[in-house]
C-alpha cells in the first residue's frame, strides 16, 4: 500500500550545483552549432575554417506554466563551449526581449566568459563570468554570453517566461562591439576597425 502523502510532491525538476545541469520530465533542451551562427560571425574566412557541425552551445529550459503566460518565470541553464572563430569567441546568438520591459538573472556555475549588453541605442558593455558570479540584464538591452576560457563556460538564468525572444536585430546588425581575444586576452572592439578600444581584463 502506497501511504505516501499526496500532497508532498516528488521534485519535477533538479538542479545540479556542482555541474550546472538542470534535468527532469518537464525540461526542454535544444543546442546549436558554429554553423548554425553563420551570419553572426564577424570573421566569414576564419568561419569557412571550421566544421559547420562543431558543437557550440546546449540550453536545458524549464517553463513550468509555458511560454507567453503573463507572470510566469522560466528557469535553465547553457553550455557554451570554448572555442573562437578567427579572434571572436565562441558565443551565443544574443537577443532583446520582445517585452522591452523584462529583464533576466545569469548566475555563472563554472568556466570564465563574459555577459555582452547592448541598450538600444546600441551602447554595448560587458560583465565578467566567474563561478557564482550573479548578473542582472536589464529591460532593454540585448544580451549574449561568450567563452573567454579553455573549458565548458556553464550558467544558469531565470527570466520572464513571456518576454519573448528578439533575434532580428542582432542577426541583422550584430552588436556594436565584438568580444575578441588580442594577445591571449578578451577585448572589446569595433566590428570595422577590429582595433582595441577596451581591455577587459
Ligand atoms: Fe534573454
């Protein structure tokens, strides 16, 4: 006989600490590879380089009322692989919010990488990625992580499950400042000029 209390529902949904992975039931995952970014890279020759199927990133999301209910939060996680095209590193596509107002969490769980926040008036900034370093990304801006590091960058983010995502201006205009490494470190830099205009570290 089954005297469990009903009440006290097993966990759906598991967090892991140690590893950044986020599991269970109701978790979606998706990944992306080099060639799916074709058009984000800067560097179009350095890009012909590699295998278009190199793995790039995986995210694990769990929406636990789904997407686009008023109110509802999301909760996941990404593996960013370590890597560059040319001097650009591996990164993510990076998006606005097609709920200008919203904004979203990122807590760094392992690997060294950088936050890259563009406002609308394309004023782009970063923030360092450091284990159990916790970031705010404001409404307005448009938001894309990359891997500075030689291993797994992994992080978890909590955002507004009907924010929406809007990808179009960054895959028609990128960002306005590209995160590249420059004699071994992660610099800021003007797309055109590819000069350093910001040391980062
Ligand atoms: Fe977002």
């Amino acid at each position: 006989m089954d005297n469990r209390d009903p009440n006290l529902a097993l966990m759906s949904v598991v967090t892991n600490f140690s590893n950044g992975e986020v599991c269970g039931a109701l978790v979606v995952t998706a990944s992306k590879t080099v060639g799916d970014l074709a058009g984000y890279w800067h560097d179009a020759s350095a890009l012909a380089t590699l295998d278009p199927a190199t793995p790039l990133y995986t995210t694990a999301s769990w929406l636990p009322e789904g997407e686009g209910k008023e109110g509802a939060l999301a909760w996941g996680n990404t593996r960013l692989q370590a890597g560059r095209v040319g001097r650009e590193y591996f990164m993510t596509r990076g998006h606005f919010h097609r709920k200008r107002e919203k904004g979203e969490l990122v807590v760094c769980v392992s690997g060294e990488g950088a936050l890259v926040l563009m406002s609308e008036e394309r004023e782009t900034r970063v923030e360092l990625l450091r284990p159990g370093s916790t970031h705010h990304v404001p409404g307005h801006t448009a938001h894309r992580t990359a891997n500075t590091g030689q291993v797994p960058l992994v992080f978890l983010c909590a955002w507004a499950a009907d924010c929406g995502h809007d990808y179009d201006e960054v895959r028609e205009r990128g960002f306005s400042r590209l995160l590249v490494e420059v004699d071994g470190a992660p610099q800021l830099v003007t797309p055109d000029e590819k000069r350093t205009s910001q040391k980062i570290s």
